[in-house]
C-alpha cells in the first residue's frame, strides 16, 4: 500500500502528483502488462541476445 504523507494546506494536486510518482517507482504498471502475455522463454532468450549484440555494436561504434 503506498502511502504519501501531506503537510497542513498541502494542495490536493500535488498530492496526487506524489502518489503517481510513488506508483510509478513500484512498477506495478510494468508488471501487469508484463502478465497479460505469456512469453515462452525461449522467445525472451532470443530477444535478449538480440539486444545483447545491438548493444555491443554501439558500444564498439563509440570507440
């Protein structure tokens, strides 16, 4: 449960302002879209070495 405390007279919009970015942090958003989908893992390895080898490139493109 996220929790935001609130000074006296604090505006209602900045408050909420907190609560967003809190949430945010958590990664519950990330997560649930995460689990709409089941990715076999075969299919998440494959799309990790491909972004492995794209990051290398760019790494050895700056040098």
């Amino acid at each position: 449960m996220i929790i935001v405390p609130l000074k006296e007279g604090e505006n209602i919009e900045r408050a909420l302002k907190k609560f967003k970015r809190k949430f945010e942090k958590t990664g519950v958003t990330k997560e649930l879209r995460k689990r709409q989908a089941f990715v076999k893992p075969s299919v998440e390895k494959r799309k990790q070495k491909i972004h492995a080898v794209y990051v290398q490139k760019l790494r050895l493109s700056e040098e």
